[in-house]
C-alpha cells in the first residue's frame, strides 16, 4: 500500500475501545496461562520425582493443540461471531479449569495436565477471533502501533510470569493456583463483554469446506518458492525447539546443580531481551531484508543454544538466553513479513494456517520424544541436535537471500483486503 497515512499517538490508540478491551483482557489471560504453567510444571516434577517424559508431556498438552486446532480455529473464526467466540472461549476454559480443581481434590491429581489442554484448544479459536476484531475495528494508522503493544505485553509477561507462577505455587500450593487460573479467565471474558456489537454480515458468500480450503492454502504455499522454503525452515525449528523447550528446566537442575525454582531466571533474563531486541530489529528492519532478519535471528539462536548445552556457569547460561531473547523479534519479524509480502491478501489465513502446523507439528513430534531420548542421550546432545536442526534451517533459507522480498506474491492487484 503505497498511501501516507496520518500519523497516530499513543493517545489515539488507548482511545480506541477495541485495543484497550483486547490489551486489558490480555493481560488477566497472561496471568492465568503462566500461573497454570509454573504451578503445573513445578507440581508435575514434586509429583514425579523430577521425571523428564511426564515434564515432557505438559508441553505436548500446551502445543498439540496449537498444531491439531490452528488451521480450524482460524476458519472458524472468519465464520462465527468474534466477541462472542471470544468470550465463550475463555468462560469455558474458566469452566474446564474449576472441573480440574474438582477433580484434583477427590480424585487422581493426573488430572492436572487436562487444565493445560483444554485452555490450549480453547485458545486456537480465541486468538484469531482476536486478530479479526483488530482489522474490523482498528484504523490503519493504528494497527501497526496497536500490534506493537500486543507484543510488548507478551514480552513482559515473559519477565513477569514466571516469576509470579512460581511464587503463587510456592506460596500457595496447586489448589490456590488453579483457582486463580479460573478467575483470570472470567475476569478475561467480563472484559470483553466491553467490546463493540458483533458486526451481522448480509452478504452472501460462497461456501466451502473446511478440507476445500486447507487444499486450496498449502497448493498455494508449495507454489511460492519463498513460501515452500519457509516451510522446510519451519519444520526444522520446529524440530529444534521441541527437543529443548521441554528440557530447558534440567540445563538450571543438572547443567547448573540448583533447585528447578531457578529457572524463572532463565525466562526472565530471556523477556527483557526480547523487549530490548524488538526495538533494536525496528532499527534494523528498515536496512535487511526479511530473509537476512530470519537467518540472523536463526544463526544467533543456534550459537546460543549450544552455548546453553555446554555451559555449567549460570552467568554464562543466562548470557545465551539473553541473546536468544534480543535476536528473537529478528525470527518473528522476518517470518510474519516473510507471509505478508510474499502472499496474496486473500490467502493470508490459509498461508498461516498451513505454516503453523508444520511448524507446531515438528515441535511435537519432537517433545513427545524428548523425555525419552533424554534416558537415552545426554542434555549436551540434545542440545546439540538442536543445533544441527537449526543449522539445516538456515541452509534451506540461504538460496533467497539475494532474492528481492515480495517477489514471490502471487497475484499483482493484492491491496485489496477481505474484511
């Protein structure tokens, strides 16, 4: 789009009832996910004696969902309403969790890991609900500003979530923890109950299948060359982070010998980076292209990672998880830039919808293992692996890099938006 638009404050945007409504509903969410997190995580290990494949599968109850539910989610999002979706997503995860707190009580305390997946399912139909009301109701001068801080909240719950899921375990034990999921979680859907009507479209629109549609986006994506590479990178990372993503809480217990309530550190160190990196990458972004942004953020990662593995100095490991925090924004960037230049307005969904999975999908396959290959193969080689998977990443993403970005875009006349 090659119009100037006005320029917007920061007094614009929190005028706008849209954005407020969303950010304020995001950050009761935030609190809930990472209390359920911590308390889980730190409870699953008291419970098992520090047992890698149940730790394992808290992360397989997290992330399956994100690979089985995002294409639907997303579809189904465009074909319900989006407030109320969203606010009957979040009063059935507060529903689904005071269920697990019933049944922890009176029954197994196995229970537990069913918090962690229906809130996760609910969420894949939440989230694009989300994304939707943003371009109904948020002007174009604001949504870039608006985005921004979106992820900047995330990012800080990064450095704040941990250390409160934790806390609130510590303090208070599983049954407290939970409760307060629950609350957070209603707390959310009164929010959003704030939130402009639901718009009733008269129009009458082809239908199509589900099936129809999720055919239609990856034929799309195995015609872009851009698109197709960016898939193989994303199976590779997601091979990569699934292998340590579930494992990072050993590198603080086994690499480093200090209790597991340690980790919050890790992660912390980890979100300051990344709100630090995300205005570095505003800077840059303007001179690299969204490839270089991608291999960058991918080839510091890989460095970072392996310096994870082999370090027993919690200095040094909190040194590589910072610099895997400032170069993060670099991958987010580079990917979602990557999708917008190089896909046509009106499959941009089904792109995303079909990269995700492949994506998620890697990274299960690879967390449902990792437990295991940990009673087979040292941390350090897991580590190690990952490496090796992120390397095969970059090599896939090196032939574009000298290829102009947005050449790939399939259709010429793409300005036009599905609203």
């Amino acid at each position: 789009m090659t119009a100037e638009v006005p320029k917007a404050s920061m007094a614009d945007l929190f005028r706008n009832r849209v954005i407020r409504t969303i950010l304020l509903s995001t950050f009761f969410l935030q609190i809930g996910i990472w209390v359920r997190n911590y308390s889980i995580l730190l409870y699953v290990m008291e419970k098992t004696n520090e047992d890698a494949v149940a730790v394992s599968l808290i992360s397989v109850a997290e992330f399956a969902p994100i690979f089985l539910f995002s294409f639907i989610g997303g579809t189904f999002a465009d074909r319900w309403r989006p407030k109320l979706t969203m606010v009957w997503c979040d009063l059935l995860s507060a529903v689904s969790i005071f269920v697990v707190l019933l049944t922890l009580v009176f029954g197994s305390w196995k229970v537990i890991f069913f918090a962690t997946l229906a809130s996760s399912i609910l969420s894949q139909f939440s989230q694009p609900s989300g994304m939707k009301l943003f371009k109904l109701h948020v002007s174009e001068q604001l949504m870039q500003m608006g985005m921004s801080l979106y992820q900047t909240l995330f990012a800080m719950f990064m450095i704040l979530g941990p250390v409160v899921g934790t806390f609130v375990y510590q303090h208070f034990g599983i049954a407290v923890s939970i409760g307060i999921m629950g609350v957070a979680f209603i707390l959310s859907a009164v929010i959003l109950v704030m939130l402009p009507p639901d718009r009733i479209d008269d129009e009458v629109k082809e239908k199509t299948t589900v099936w129809q549609e999720m055919k239609a986006g990856i034929r799309y994506v195995l015609n872009s060359r851009m698109l197709s590479s960016l898939g193989g990178c994303f199976a590779a990372a997601g091979l990569a982070l699934g292998l340590t993503q579930p494992l990072a809480v050993f590198l603080v217990t086994e690499r480093l010998g200090l209790p597991k309530e340690q980790f919050q550190w890790l992660m912390a160190a980890n979100g300051v980076a990344m709100i630090i990196g995300g205005g570095l990458v505003l800077a840059l972004a303007k001179k690299a292209s969204p490839q270089s942004l991608l291999v960058l953020g991918m080839s510091v990662s890989a460095v970072a990672i392996l310096v994870m593995g082999l370090s027993t100095n919690l200095w040094l490991t909190l040194a590589a998880e910072f610099v895997s925090g400032l170069v993060m924004p670099c991958i987010q960037i580079g990917i979602n830039t990557m999708i917008l230049r190089n896909t046509d307005s009106a499959y941009v969904g089904r792109v995303s919808g079909t990269l995700t999975p492949l994506f998620m999908g890697a990274m299960v396959v690879t967390m449902s293992t990792s437990g295991a290959l940990k009673k087979m193969f040292s941390l350090v080689t897991i580590y190690e692996a990952a490496v090796v998977l992120f390397l095969v990443g970059i090599v896939i993403m090196l032939p574009l890099l000298r290829k102009p970005s947005g050449s790939d875009n399939q259709e010429s006349g793409s300005e036009k938006m599905v609203g």
